[in-house]
C-alpha cells in the first residue's frame, strides 16, 4: 500500500505521510498532546525528546509505519518549528 493518496483521502492530518487516515490522527492526536503539555508545563529539551519518543512508541503499537522516514521526518520537523519557537536545540530522528 502506498503512503501517497489524494488529499480528500487523507484529510487535513496527511502533513504526517502515515498510510491511513487512522495512523495520520493517531500521529497528529499524539503531536496536540506532546506540544500542549510541553507549552502548559515547565520542561526541558531533554524532556521534550522523552514525550515525543514515548508518543511513537505509542503510535507505533497500532500503527507502526510511524517508524518509516516520512512520518518520522514530519513529526521532527513539526517538533523543530515548536524548538526554534521556544530557543531550544533541534530533536532528530534518532531521539524518536
């Protein structure tokens, strides 16, 4: 199954390259929780890497082609523009 599907398939969600509409949400759900508590809460970048590695793993039960580059690749850029908001250093793909 390719990753690649029209827009009216995939929904406003598809920023995160998963194979289902239902992998795109659990993504961007996962994404809303780490970045809302990371705005709410005293954290630091190392904590921030912790969250968003343990959301993965999260996601990755059920749908575990989070793992592939793309999606890996947008949820660390969407993570990095939350970094260059907050002056803090930039997660890889090798934190998640």
């Amino acid at each position: 199954m390719s990753a690649q599907f029209d827009e009216d398939d995939r929904g406003e969600h598809a920023r995160y390259q998963m194979y289902t509409k239902a992998g795109n949400d659990a993504v961007h759900r996962m994404m809303v929780k780490v970045l809302t508590q990371a705005r709410e809460g005293n954290w630091l970048p190392y904590t921030l890497k912790r969250m968003v590695r343990v959301g993965v793993q999260s996601v990755a039960r059920v749908h575990p082609e989070v793992h592939d580059t793309e999606p890996e690749w947008e949820i660390v850029d969407e993570v990095n523009r939350f970094c260059d908001e907050q002056g803090f250093t930039h997660i890889s793909r090798d934190d998640l």
